[in-house]
C-alpha cells in the first residue's frame, strides 16, 4: 500500500510542476528538509541543499511576478515548456523514489508527461480561452489561482497522497465527460 501511495504522491507533485515548475520542487525541499514526512535518498537528496532552496525561492518568485505581466506572461509560458517538464520529472522521480523504487527512467518519463501535459492544456487550451474571453484581464487572477493549485496540491501530494489520487481520477472523468458532451454535441449539428 505503502509503494501506491509513493507513486500517487509522484504523480501529484509531477502535476503541479504543470500549472508551475518551483512550488512543487520548493514543497519537496522544505518538507524534506524540516519534517519526516519525506526522505530523499541520493542524488535527489540534493534538493534539501540551502543553495537550492535558495535558488527554488528566487526562481518562483520570479516566475510568479512574470506570470502576472501581459505579454510577459506568454513568453514565460514559452520558456516554462521546457522547464515545467523537467520540474516535473525531478519531482516524480524524487518522491517516488522516497518509498517506492520505481526505476529512475521511468519515474523521470512518468514526470515529464504528466507535467508536460498539465502545461500543454494550460498553455494551449486554458490561457488562450482566458485571454480571448477576457481581453486579458483575467489572466491574472487565473496565475494567482494556478499557484495556489499548484501549492495545495503539492502539500497534498505529500501529505494525503489518496486525496490526490481521487482528484486525480475525478480530474480525468471530468475531462472526458466534456470531450465526450462537446463530441456529442457535435455530431447532433
């Protein structure tokens, strides 16, 4: 039981990487490095160094301010795309190393397709709806939003791993049951 959980941790933790690369490898750090909730075995063990933490508090603030800024905004995106993933593959390799041992390969490639799939619908789906239906002016709010997403879920990932999995699996039903209404809708056309 214990090994699923690592790996819903994983999968949580690799999902807000998605919505914003730092939170979550900011969340492992922390909690790595102030409780017991997580022991990072080497090489990710790293994560607990201060010039890390240092480094993930000065890189989320700036990604914060860039996603508050028009125009701004959209090349931090573009930027984020190779980032966000990576964030991603180093957080689900990194938890789910913690008590599973899920072979680093797969637990990187795990991480990378989720994240990058979490960004991909973000970037390409849910902020161009927002910009168009809005002028913009919603953007803000929507990355205010997506941090503190991204912030809940990653504590929640570590801490109560199957409250992750159930959103996780509401999540996925509710995106195709809107799939499967627009695909419908469509055909009646």
């Amino acid at each position: 039981m214990m090994e699923l959980l690592g790996v819903f941790t994983a999968f949580g933790l690799s999902a807000s990487a998605g919505l914003n690369a730092y939170i979550p490898l900011l969340v492992v750090a922390l909690l790595a490095k102030f409780t017991d909730l997580l022991t990072l075995r080497p090489p990710w063990d790293a994560l607990e160094s201060w010039w890390i933490i240092g480094l993930l508090v000065v890189l989320s603030l700036i990604e914060f301010f860039a996603d508050k800024v028009p125009a701004v905004n959209h090349i931090n995106d573009l930027i984020q795309t190779f980032i966000r993933p990576t964030a991603g593959a180093i957080a689900f390799a990194a938890s789910a190393n913690v008590i599973t041992d899920v072979h680093p390969v797969l637990s990187l490639g795990l991480g990378l397709l989720v994240a990058g799939g979490v960004h991909a619908v973000k970037t390409l789906a849910v902020r161009p709806a927002v910009t168009a239906t809005t002028g913009g002016a919603g953007n803000v709010p929507v990355s205010i939003a997506e941090d503190v997403v991204s912030t809940i879920f990653s504590i929640l990932a570590v801490v109560v791993p199957v409250v992750i999995a159930c959103l996780l699996v509401l999540i996925t039903a509710y995106i195709i049951w809107r799939w499967y209404r627009k695909a419908k809708r469509l055909n009646t056309v």
